[in-house]
C-alpha cells in the first residue's frame, strides 16, 4: 500500500466501528481525509483492533512522521551540560521519553484536531496509546493526581517511552500551591525516565496554555527543578511558541 490507500484503509475500518458513521461519504480532498482520520482516531474509545488494522496504522503514522523529519537528540546543542532548547513539534523528537502534558482522565483527548499536545502525541502514537493509558488507569481505580506521572511505551513515535502527567490548573491567582504541584510534576516525570534507564527526556511547558500557568514563572520552576533533579539525564526543554522559547533562552543563559 501507499500512503493514500494504507489512509482509506484506515478510515472506511474506523467508519465502520461505529452504526452512526457507516454512510459518511470520505473525500476527496487529501487534507480534508487527514482531518478525518485524526477526528477518527481522536474520537475513538480504548479498545482492541484486529493485527491487520495496527500494521497499516503503524506503517502510515511512522512514514507520516519521517515526512515531518525526526530530530536527534545529536542534533542539538547544548544550552548548558546535559540541558538542550528545542523548538518544535515533540512527536518528531527522537529521545528516549518525552513528556505529555495530561488530563485527569489520563487517555487522551478527545476533541477531533484539538492542537494541544495531548491530543498530538496520542493520534502519532497510535491507538495503542490510548488503550495503554485506560488500562494503566483501569488498575488505579482513579482519577491521576496533580504532580503525580505514569509511563507508557511510545508506540509509533520516534521516542522510547511517553510520560504523562497532570500538572496544576490556574484558574485565578497563582499560588504556592499550584507552584508546588508544579514542581512534582516535573520531579515526577524525572523520576520515571531515570527508572526506566532512560538517558534521556524531552520536557514540555506543562500546565501553560489553556491550563493557566503564567508562562515565565512555569519555566522558571522547570529549570529549577531540572538543575536540581535530572542525575545523569540529557534534558531537552521543549517549547511549541516563540515567547517560550525566548523565556527559556534567557533563564538558560
């Protein structure tokens, strides 16, 4: 199959899961079939599919992003020993654990091309990410705590393992309390990647955005934590905005 066919595979099996879907007509148009493979896979409830959908899925979602181009970690240079600035799209970034910034709920987002990063890593993983995250979820019984991670393989995406974590939500003034959790969430995340033998993590600005964060104070806490926390891992702050990143460029030096 080629790229065309191994999508229309994709989505006439992600149709036809669902009575409601059956008749929708699929275009044409090549960007309006990506929207609707990604509103599909965004959509769609943990749960198993059958070898013959997870290979062409697998062989889609990893040429898709060799066509982006993947990022090394070799790549880089260094801000400081062992801590790297990258700016750009984390599910291109070849590490050994990048970090996802999670809901509660902890399997994903399910509004359809939401551009959070949430919602990115788990379309370019794979459905399999979503099942992991729901039985990780399943075993603990309940909601994830602030400042608290999980691991999970990273399936179709370039790196090792994905690290989800639920960081603070801002609704109003910033607090201590909100500066603490955040700070957990990053010692957390640390943590694992240092338990499963990762050498190393690409760190995203959690709980900024929609979740409220004031964006300096956020990066402030991250390096802190990071100088303070990483051991021996490479830590590579990854930032989407060019106000993050010119944040960060400064507080690196």
């Amino acid at each position: 199959m080629n790229q065309t066919e191994r999508r229309l595979f994709l989505i006439r099996r992600l149709l036809a899961e669902k009575a409601q879907y059956r008749d929708m007509a699929i275009p044409a148009d090549e960007t309006e079939q990506r929207q609707l493979l990604r509103s599909l896979f965004n959509v769609r409830m943990p749960g198993g599919v059958d070898e013959d959908f997870l290979a062409v899925q697998d062989e889609y979602l990893q040429e898709e992003t060799r066509r982006k181009g993947i990022t090394m970690l070799a790549d880089l240079t260094p801000s400081e020993p062992g801590l790297y600035l990258w700016q750009g799209d984390i599910t291109t970034l070849a590490c050994d654990a990048i970090v996802n910034a999670a809901n509660a709920g902890m399997t994903g987002c399910y509004r359809p091309c939401h551009n959070c990063i949430d919602n990115c890593i788990h379309t370019y993983a794979g459905v399999q990410l979503r099942s992991a995250c729901a039985e990780l979820m399943a075993r603990q019984g309940h909601e994830e705590p602030t400042g608290q991670a999980k691991i999970t393989p990273a399936y179709n995406l370039p790196c090792r393992y994905v690290i989800h974590t639920v960081g603070p939500i801002v609704d109003g003034r910033l607090t201590r309390r909100h500066e603490e959790q955040l700070a957990s969430s990053y010692r957390a995340c640390l943590a694992l990647a240092s338990e499963h033998g990762c050498g190393s993590i690409a760190l995203c600005c959690i709980s900024t955005g929609v979740f409220g964060f004031p964006q300096r104070r956020a990066a402030e806490i991250a390096v802190q934590t990071v100088r303070a926390h990483r051991g021996e891992l490479d830590v590579i702050f990854n930032v989407f905005k060019d106000e993050d990143a010119a944040i960060y460029r400064e507080l690196l030096g």
